[in-house]
C-alpha cells in the first residue's frame, strides 16, 4: 500500500485557475504549493482553454499527482458564465484524465465545509484555515489559489469515501457514468 501520495487541486476559471498542490505521507498532509494562473489578459475564449489545459499538464508533469480534486462549478443566476466555468473544468478535467489520473469533483458547500465545518463559509475564512491548517506564511491576495488548495485538503479528508463527488478513473469510467451525454451516432 502507498504511503505517500500528491493531490493537485484545482478551482477551473476563465479569469483566473487556481490550484494547490498537498503531499500526503501516512496520515499527515503537507504543503507543497499553490499559485494561480492569470487568463483576464487574453480576449480569445479558446486560447484561455488551451492555456488551462497546457497548465494542467505542465502541473501534472512536474509534480506527478496521484489524483486530481476539482471544485464543480456552481449554478448562479447568469447562463454564460456558469458555460464558461464548465468548459474550464472540462479541459481541466480532460488535462488529468489524459495522463489516466483519477479526478474527482467536489461542491463548493462541501469544499468549504470539509476546511471550516461550514459550508456557508467566506473565501476568507477557507483561506485562514487552510493557512492554520498547512501553517503557511500567509495567503495570497487573490484567493482563487486557496480555493484550488481546499479542494486538494477536501479530497484528502474524503479519501476513502465517495460522498458528495463524482470520481473518474479515465475515459471508459466518464463515458459509462455519463452515457446520456455520449453521442452514439
């Protein structure tokens, strides 16, 4: 049984990905990085894609993690940017399950309330516990880093167990959970 094992989190974006990277060693978590990847310069939407896809391999091919943990987007009141954020989760998702990484997906309720015990909790205040959490310098200012970073934390405390997120263990394992979205003709 392996001992040790890394988990990439993202949070997908159009404007900005952020993403947290966690080393696992027996039962204790430690930190390994997180940054953010800027997309607000770039007009084109299928660039921003592209981008997000070759930073989620560059991620993958350095740091080589064992699995891969995605905050699902959330429904809000406007259609098109709910679109957006899908895609960028869809290319994020893609990046991980080309290399046969197996990717889960969590709500952001669940994210938060795995980190604080709150599932209504601010940015803020995830950001503030996973600093306590990982005892980190500080936090970044935008928090889209820390979203990517609690998504990895949530996976680790949900090792094992497969409530409240949807797993993928490759393309065979999307296509049968998904099968009402795969065209057959």
């Amino acid at each position: 049984m392996k001992t040790e094992k890394i988990i990439l989190g993202i949070d997908p974006g159009t404007t900005i990905m952020g993403f947290g990277i966690i080393k696992v060693v027996g039962k204790k978590m430690e930190f390994v990085q997180m940054n953010e990847l800027l997309l607000k310069k770039y007009a084109d939407p299928y660039l921003k894609l592209k981008l997000i896809f070759e930073r989620t391999i560059e991620l993958i091919d350095t740091y080589n993690p064992d699995e891969i943990a995605l905050e699902a987007p959330f429904f809000g009141k406007n259609v098109q940017s709910m679109l957006k954020l899908g895609r960028a989760q869809g290319v994020a998702m893609a990046a991980g399950l080309s290399r046969e990484i197996p990717v889960t997906e969590y709500l952001p309720k669940k994210i938060k309330m795995a980190i604080t015990g709150n599932g209504n909790a601010s940015k803020e205040q995830v950001a503030l516990m996973l600093k306590s959490l990982l005892n980190l310098k500080e936090i970044p200012k935008n928090l889209d880093a820390t979203d990517g970073l609690a998504a990895a934390v949530c996976h680790y405390y949900n090792s094992g167990t497969k409530v409240g997120g949807k797993n993928y263990t490759g393309w065979a394992a999307f296509v049968k959970q998904n099968e009402n979205k795969v065209n057959k003709s």
